[in-house]
C-alpha cells in the first residue's frame, strides 16, 4: 500500500460524554453533483443545478469543465452551466477524485485539441488502463507512454464515432458511468458491455442511467447475474433546473456515531427512493443493533452506546456499497465478536489501499484485523488510543473513522483530518457541533 502521510494537523478526536441528541444537515451528494456537472456540460442549453456539493472534488470538476470551455457561475445556493463548444489545448487536475480521472477523458475525446490528466501523487497509483484502453477501442488517441496510469493525454478530434466497447470494470463502477454519461454525444451513441469479475457499485451505474433518463435519453441496462451491458443512443441531453439530494454516504459516521455514543442522530431530506448506495445504511446500521427510522424524510438511528454493551458482530456483502466499508468496519471494532466483510477487494485501488490501511489503524488501537481476497475480517473489542495518531492516508474516509472511533475511545488522535474537505468540507464542525 502507499506509504502513510504525516501531517502537523493532528486532530484530538472528541469523545462522547454522554448520549447524543443531534440533527446533522449535509450538503448535497458527490456523486450526483459530478455527474450533473458533466451531462450539463454536454447538454443542448442551460442547467442549474440547486443543492450541489462545493468541495475538493467538485471544484476541480467545476474547474476542469470551464477550463474546456463551459461557462459555469456560482449563484447563491445553485451552479449555473451553459455549455460551449469544447475546446483542448488545457490540462486537467483530477486531484485524487475517482470521479474526475474517469469521467472526465471521454469529455476531453469531445474537445477539440489535446487535454493532459494528472493528480495527486496517489492519483497515479489508481487504476486508469480500463479508460484509456476503452477510448482507444473507440478510436480515440490516448498517449500514457504505456504506464496504463496518470498522467496521460487524450488527444481530442472534436468528436468520438462510438460504438460498442467491451471492458473490465471489476476495478470499478466508474469505468462505465464515465463513458455512458459522455456516451449521448458520440456520433453512433454507445454500448457497453462488462466482462469480467463481479462488478462493484453496481448501484452507482444506476444513477448514472437514471441521471442521463431525466435528461431526455434512452439509456437502458441489462444487467443479470451472467452478464452486463448499458445502452446510451446518440441524442441530445437536456438542459435541466434540478435539486441535488444530500450526500447520504457522508451520513455514514454520523449515523454511526449514535451507535458507539449513545442516543439519537438524525439527518433530514432523505429521500424515499434514491439510486445512492448511501442508502444501504438502514439496513446495515440495524444489523449493529441500531434502531433505524424513515420518517417523514428524516433519517433517525439510534443507538444504546458501547458503554451500555458491544455491538452486534455483522456478515455483510458490501459489494454495492464500498464506500460505506470504512464506517462500518469501524463499528465492528467494538462488536462483541467477530465480522466479515465481504465484495470490496476494490477498495484496493481507491484513494489508498482501504484494506491495508484499516488493518493498519485497528491494530494500532488494538483490534485485530486480517485481509481476505474481497474484503475483512474484524475481531471486535474495545479500542485504545495507542501510541501514535490514527493515520488518514490522505484519505477523508479513513479519517471519518478514526473521528468515529474517538467517541469511545479517550486520548485517539487523527491525523490529517483536513483531508475530509475532499467530500465534505466543514466535517470537524458539524462533527463537533453534533455533540452534547
């Protein structure tokens, strides 16, 4: 795994005094706001897009789009987009987003002149072969002096023929939303089948079919337990005035906090029916022992806190919901037994190698952990603080844990905490703000 950061901000998690009685508004969904951003890029007129995430991985998507030519302005609580012909002869900095250095090279294909990609030294780490082969199937010249990884430059002809292009995207869901979501503008549409290993995230591909369907396209999906394939036609994409739903994955450690301090968390607009994965959580923070209500839009979970007992040892496939993985391991840390976690081998390949890392950061607090080929197994006890800081890796997710398991647990310190402005800027004052 990448070498562990150190940085001079190390945060003293606070630990829960007594139960918690909290109401946490966040901000609108990543996902959506990086997938609206691009197919308002590409659409025949205006969009606003109300509730989007402003953020490390939006603002370099907002600043990789106007870079190519697309006017965007920032207008009290909504992006405005007008699309512009695009236009090469810029660079793109993808930062560590997933989202970026997927789905921005089929945009750049559409440019005309060349655009070059490249990120954060962990960026260069992350798999790209699967984007870059995939366009070169689709005629689209790609130079990345054969590293199959950032940096690489796509060389734009002012259009992209289309097609069908076979693919693995075992590594991940964001391999074909990137090209679907460009799919509509390439002159024969696209067709994209997935062959390969299980695919991850698959819920994530949803919302990308869904988001291209609001938008007046006839993107379909056939998708089985043998085989996967999308279909996006070549058409217009509508301009839209849309609502963005907050980020439910971001819910994650707050939801969770209930269940290690005790008490209740609520979180309001949560929708009845959505494509993020974020929702998963209900199901998954039950099987802890948490008590978990919808109500009238608001989220609530509840908790007895582990001072009051352990919490429930889990099995859970989290195959479609990876990024929820790092909360929920840090809830098994202190279950009563231990857990499996199974479908997110992936997460290898993510901001850094999840897996490794939560080995890590348990056994410094002295939970014991062990890899398998698709996921984790946790041995579930009390954590300690340890002699050094939980390490974030560069990783906002790795730092949302070490924040969790804080609560329960005296002296823990988090390194590097700022990094969670990547998805979630304002993390340490809503989580502090969440206290009693």
């Amino acid at each position: 795994m990448a070498p562990a950061t150190y940085s001079a901000d190390v945060w003293p998690a606070p630990t829960a005094q007594r139960p918690l009685e909290a109401t946490v508004h966040l901000p609108g969904s990543k996902s959506m706001t990086n997938r609206e951003l691009v197919l308002s890029a590409l659409a025949d007129g205006p969009s606003r897009l109300r509730g989007a995430l402003i953020a490390r991985d939006t603002e370099l998507m907002i600043a990789a789009l106007e870079a190519l030519g697309v006017g965007i302005e920032r207008r009290d609580d909504a992006v405005l987009v007008t699309p512009a012909p695009l236009t090469g002869g810029t660079a793109v900095d993808v930062g560590l987003a997933g989202t970026l250095m997927r789905f921005l090279p089929p945009v750049a294909a559409l440019a005309q002149g060349d655009v070059r990609f490249d990120g954060d030294e962990r960026a260069r780490l992350r798999p790209m072969a699967t984007t870059i082969l995939s366009l070169r199937s689709l005629g689209v010249t790609v130079d990345d002096d054969a590293r199959g990884a950032l940096p690489f430059t796509v060389r734009g002809a002012g259009g992209v023929q289309g097609g069908s292009v076979q693919l693995d995207a075992s590594g991940s869901s964001q391999f074909v939303s990137g090209l679907l979501l460009s799919g509509a503008r390439f002159d024969d549409g696209l067709e994209v089948e997935h062959l390969g290993a299980r695919l991850p995230s698959l819920p994530h591909i949803g919302m990308t079919v869904d988001a291209l369907v609001r938008r007046g396209v006839a993107a379909e999906a056939d998708v089985t337990d043998m085989h996967a394939r999308w279909r996006v036609p070549a058409h217009p994409i509508a301009g839209r005035d849309l609502v963005l739903e907050p980020d439910l994955s971001n819910a994650a450690p707050f939801l969770a906090a209930a269940l290690v301090a005790g008490g209740r968390v609520s979180v309001p607009d949560w929708p009845e029916q959505t494509t993020q994965v974020g929702d998963r959580l209900r199901a998954w923070l039950a099987a802890f022992g948490g008590e978990v209500e919808l109500r009238r839009g608001t989220l609530t979970v509840a908790g007895r806190g582990v001072a009051a007992g352990p919490l429930h040892p889990v099995d859970l496939d989290l195959g479609e919901g990876g990024e929820l993985a790092p909360t929920l391991v840090g809830l098994a840390a202190f279950a009563g037994g231990t857990s499996t976690f199974t479908g997110i081998g992936h997460l290898r390949g993510h901001e850094t190698d999840r897996l490794a890392a939560l080995v890590s950061e348990l056994g410094a607090v002295g939970i014991a952990a062990e890899e398998t080929e698709d996921g984790l197994v946790v041995h579930g006890g009390r954590p300690g603080a340890g002699d050094r800081p939980w390490r974030s890796y560069a990783d906002h997710r790795m730092a949302t844990t070490g924040a969790l398991l804080g609560l329960a647990t005296p002296g823990l310190a988090v390194e590097d905490v700022a990094t969670t402005a990547k998805t979630l800027p304002g993390f340490v004052e809503l989580w502090t703000r969440m206290l009693p």
